[in-house]
C-alpha cells in the first residue's frame, strides 16, 4: 500500500499486538539527515502505532560505519525514544543459519544477530534510493545486519569479497534467510545517486510504501521506473522452492 508521507500513521498488524518483541531495522548507516538514512517522522509513527497495538519490548538495531557507533548515529540522528533498546550489530552475538534456497545466488549459510530470532515480529523501514538501475528499498536495507567480524565493514577484504560475490546476489539470499515480516519504504524524499551511498540528487516524494518486503520493494520500483535486480532473483528463488516443493514424495 502506498501512503501520503504527511498524513502517514502507522496501523499495526495483529500480529504485533501479540507480539513479545518487535525488531526494527531502520537505513542509519550515516549520520545523515533523510534520505540517507530513514526519517526521524516514520521512525516515530511506527514506534506510536506499536505502542497503541500492545506491549511489546521494541528493539532498534543497525549496523554502523567504521567511524561511528549505532548509538552515536541514533543519538545525532534523534532516535531517541522512551522504552526503545537500541542494539549495535557489533555488540550482538551471532548465529549462523542456512539458506534453505537448492541453489543460493551467493551465500549457502548467513550469520546474522542472535536477537533476530528471539523477536516476534521484525520491520524493515528503509528509505527510498535509486543506484543507477536498481533501486535500495527495505530488503536491501537487510545488508546492514551483516556483522562485521564476519563479512567485514567497507573498506576491508572481507567486504570487498562479499561485493564480489553481487550485493544484489547477497540480497536475494537475504529474503529467503532472514524473512522479515514487514517492509516500510520512507520514501519522504527520493535520493538517486551514481556516486556513492551520500552523494547524489534529492527530490521531495511525499510517499510511504508498505506491505509484505517483496511486494513493497516491487512496488517502490514500479514507482521509480526501475526493474530492481535483487527483485528478480527473488522471482527466480520462489520458483526454485516451488520445483522443490512439487518434486517432494
């Protein structure tokens, strides 16, 4: 569903009003105003529209640059809301789980932060990029739960290894590992780029996607004019488990 951005709230699932913990994973790599990193405004309807739902333990977590801490990025950011945990990816412990694809594009296992698994209910609330042809929406945002001690912060080998392998191709990987429940797309300002990740054009949108992560990504592409690349090799996933599951006794 699309959403105008200044008339946005945030009507919870019934499944979070059931729900003992919520993980939300917002686009805050940078400590940059939106569109490079998800708007203060979205961020705080989602947390409203949970708390109005039920009790549920709310849990911001992001991985971060090099030269800043997730804490430090939320606090000059403005991420500062009352009974919210924010969690580091690097302080997290980490677990290692199997890409249940017959054929990954990229990765046949992924290490991911423990917590994921002990929350009920996960969101992704990215922001609305545009990188040549593809565009950077809530499954995309999912890159930043990779822990660096395992594919490493940019810069290093150990990320320059996991590029080679295709960030669209890591992403694919990542919807079928990592199922989050919902995508957000703050798509308050649009943010198209060839440059690099904070180095590009800005131009007011005044939208809001959301819905189930696949779909809300296709959609904010349609929107864009754009055929995202990690969006067809999800395509092409879903037809990989659905041969499996029809050649199954």
């Amino acid at each position: 569903m699309i959403y105008e951005a200044s008339k946005f709230v945030f009507y919870a699932p019934a499944e979070i009003s059931r729900a003992r913990k919520v993980l939300i994973k917002p686009n805050a790599g940078y400590p940059l105003p939106h569109p490079i990193t998800t708007s203060r405004e979205t961020l705080e309807a989602v947390i409203a529209g949970i708390r109005r739902a039920g009790d549920a333990d709310i849990l911001l977590i992001e991985g971060s640059s090099p030269q800043h801490s997730s804490r430090e990025i939320f606090r000059t950011l403005g991420y500062q809301f009352p009974r919210v945990t924010v969690l580091d990816v690097r302080d997290c412990f980490y677990v290692e789980i199997e890409n249940p694809l017959p054929k990954p594009f990229a990765l046949p296992t992924v290490w991911v932060p423990n917590v994921l698994l002990s929350c009920d209910y996960l969101i992704s609330v990215s922001t609305y990029k545009i990188f040549g042809s593809n565009g950077s929406f809530s499954l995309k945002n999912l890159i930043g739960l990779l822990p660096p001690s395992k594919y490493g912060g940019d810069g290093t080998a150990a990320r320059y290894n996991l590029r080679r392998l295709g960030i669209q191709n890591v992403v694919a990987d990542l919807y079928f590992t990592i199922p989050f429940d919902l995508g957000i797309v703050d798509a308050r300002q649009k943010f198209v780029s060839v440059d690099g990740p904070t180095q590009g054009t800005i131009e007011d949108f005044g939208m809001i996607f959301i819905g189930e992560p696949y779909a809300v990504d296709v959609e904010a592409s349609q929107a864009a004019g754009i055929e995202t690349e990690y969006l067809r090799l999800i395509a092409e996933g879903r037809e990989q488990l659905a041969l499996q599951e029809d050649l199954l006794p």
